[in-house]
C-alpha cells in the first residue's frame, strides 16, 4: 500500500520504482559536479527528469524546488531528510517554495487552521531555520491564503475527472470531496511559481508522493497555452524507525524528534533501537555486526556522519566485530546530544522570524 496518506511499513523500492516508471539516478548525478550525500549513498535512489536540474545547476541556470509540509504533528528526523536537501538546493542557487498543505489537513485529516498554522510556525518553520535555510530566500505560504494557488487549481480541475483520480490516489465513494480536490491544490502548488518565471521545477519527495508528481506532469500537458514544463522529481528511501518499520510522528518511540531533549529517557530510547547485532557479545565479536540492517549505522548514514571515509571506518569497525553495539549506541546518543543541543539554541533564535513569515 502506497498512497501519500498510507505507506506500508516495508516498501520494495526497486518494485515499486518498475511500477511507478521511476528512473535511476546513479547514472545522472555522475554528471553532477558534487552531488548530495544523500545521491552517492544510495538514500536519493531515483527521478523523473532530473536532467532538466542537472543542466541548470552545471550551466548556472535558474531553477525552483518545490517542497510542501503536511503540519499535522512533531517534525522528526525522517522530516529533517527533505530539509537537508532543500539546503543543497538553495546553496546552489535554486527559489525555495514551501507550500503548508493546511487545505488538506483540513480535508483529508479534519485539522483546524488555526492549528496547523501553530503548528507549521512553531515545529516546522521554526527548524528549517535552525537547521540552516535563510528565512529571506525561500517563499513560504499557507494553502489557504494564496490566491494564485487556489485561483490555479479551481482552472486546473476542469480537465481531471473522478475516473482518473480514483485510478490514481484509490478514493472510494466514502471520501470528502474536499479530500479529492486537495491533490489539485498540490499540482497548483507545484506548477504556480512557472506563472512568474518559467523555468525548470524540481520537486524531491518520498516514493508516497509520487501519485502528485504524476498528476501534475499529466496536468501540466494538457494546458498547452500556459506553457508549463512538466516538475521533475526526486525520490528519496524513508528513515526506518528506532525499533524497525518507519519513523512516525505520531509513535514516539520510533522516533527522534527535533525537539527531543538529549536526557535519560530520550538515551533509554537510542539505547533501545533496533541494531544488527549478533544475540550475544561473543558471536559479535566472532562474525561481526551487520550494519547494513542496523538502525543506528542508518542514523549515522543518513544524518550524523557526512564524511565517508569516517562513515567507512564505522562500518567495518562493526563488520569485524570491534565496535559492539553497545557503544555504537553510545557513540551515537553523544553525537545526537550535541546536535540537539546546538538546534536548541538556533530553534529559541529563529522562532520569532518563522512567526513573521506567514
């Protein structure tokens, strides 16, 4: 089960890619001058005509990256993965949109606005500034307030019919219909900032996403007269959580949040993770760990280490067997410490501008 509102809990991405017709990026980004980590360890694994952004960034073109957020719950580190990448994006030049889906919290999940707007500004906001994204470079809106967008997606809807969205997304007779429109409101979002400056768009999402990244680039066509270039697309794996599965905003114990605060109960929490660790200490000491299956080298692989000779050494320390997972984790908690404590303090600084923006 695959759709943006349900993901089954293991994905089979090279299946699911046959499915979908998603391309493999390898071969692409080997023509980028310096690719994300996230490209050369395999987290960003396929694309929709990537191509179109490989030229603008190799010929200094312009370029948008569209990326929404659905603020219904805590912002964890599955959440920071599209982050990072809006920040490889922006450094390389590219407008910033990030559309706050508050239509359809409200349609496909029954959220006040008033709520999704608190919790847009005070979780997820507030981090994409700590993290690092400059507050004066990206274009951020509520849904719901953005007449283009609307005004756009009202034009939109009359070339797509019920037959076709319930091909796409699987809506039954049982669905709202606000809840089937909010996918036009996404192909708005994303087609909307070619009205101001035509240029290639870019829009990385997880693999859920991609019934909207095939909408639109089926929308897009069907309007000859504005001239839209279809959005290309990235698609990047999701963060397992602690104890296996996915990471979940609404199941604390799989994950980190950023606002977690680095103490003994969120320690008890790395120190319960799931691991690929042998049953006993000796047997790992004897055949090695196996971190290809271990949530806490993922936690490294994805977020804590960015050089790959240190990422390297770390692996084959636990393939020998002479890092254990016991200090693994510990190693791991430490550096999650800092972190967190670091975001802390850049989150109390950038809560004032978030709330200013929208």
């Amino acid at each position: 089960m695959i759709t943006p509102w349900e993901v089954s809990e293991d994905i089979d991405y090279k299946k699911t890619m046959e499915q979908f017709g998603v391309n493999s990026i390898f071969d692409v980004v080997k023509n980028l001058k310096k690719p994300h980590n996230f490209m050369n360890r395999g987290i960003v694994f396929g694309h929709r005509d990537f191509q179109r952004i490989l030229d603008a960034i190799n010929n200094g073109k312009d370029f948008t990256v569209v990326s929404g957020m659905m603020p219904s719950g805590k912002m964890h580190f599955g959440h920071k993965m599209v982050v990072d990448q809006l920040l490889y994006y922006q450094k390389l030049g590219a407008d910033i949109y990030i559309p706050i889906a508050d239509l359809e919290a409200y349609w496909a999940r029954g959220m006040a606005f008033e709520a999704t707007r608190k919790i847009a500004i005070e979780e997820y906001i507030t981090n994409y500034i700590a993290l690092g994204l400059d507050p004066e470079k990206i274009n951020v809106y509520l849904q719901s307030k953005n007449e283009k967008v609307k005004d756009l997606a009202m034009f939109l809807s009359k070339k797509v019919n019920f037959s076709e969205m319930k091909g796409i997304y699987g809506f039954s007779g049982e669905t709202n219909i606000g809840h089937v429109f909010a996918p036009i409101v996404q192909v708005a979002d994303i087609l909307h900032p070619q009205l101001e400056k035509k240029v290639p768009v870019l829009v990385p999402v997880g693999i859920d996403q991609d019934p909207h990244i095939r909408l639109t680039r089926d929308i897009s066509g069907r309007y000859k007269d504005f001239g839209f270039i279809p959005p290309s697309s990235t698609y990047h794996r999701f963060i397992t959580g602690l104890l296996g599965g996915k990471m979940s905003s609404s199941k604390p114990e799989t994950a980190i949040y950023l606002s977690d605060e680095p103490n003994k109960s969120f320690k008890k929490k790395i120190m319960s993770c799931k691991t690929g660790g042998r049953e006993t200490l000796e047997e790992q000491k004897q055949f090695g760990g196996k971190p290809e299956e271990c949530v806490v080298y993922e936690i490294y692989t994805y977020h804590l280490i960015d050089d790959d000779s240190e990422l390297k050494k770390l692996y084959e320390r636990c393939k020998s067997g002479e890092l254990t997972c016991g200090t693994c984790k510990k190693e791991c908690f430490e550096k999650l410490s800092v972190f967190l404590k670091e975001l802390h303090e850049k989150r109390e600084q950038a809560k004032e501008i978030a709330s200013k923006l929208i």
